[in-house]
C-alpha cells in the first residue's frame, strides 16, 4: 500500500514523474516563475493584485 509519497513508477511515466519532482524543486523555473506569481497576486502594490476590486 502508498504510503502517499510521490508518485508510482508503475503507474506513470518518467516524464510524469520528472514533472511531479519539478513542482516542489526551488532550481526549477517553473517553480520559481509559479512562487513569483502567487507573490504578484498577493501583493497590494504591485499590478497583478488578486485583490478585491
């Protein structure tokens, strides 16, 4: 039974699981364009504010 850690070889492919590694690694530049744009959202001064308008 999963213990609910990642992702099955037996189930996925190498490119799902290369994906799946990405979403949580700070070296990537998806990541790190991801983390950069929810701060833009959360971010009353900046013009992607989320914020209610």
């Amino acid at each position: 039974m999963s213990k609910g850690h990642g992702v099955s070889s037996n189930t996925h492919t190498q490119h799902q699981r290369d994906d799946y590694a990405n979403q949580c690694n700070p070296n990537n530049s998806a990541h790190a364009a991801n983390n950069d744009n929810h701060a833009n959202q959360c971010n009353p001064n900046n013009d992607n504010y989320q914020g209610d308008k």
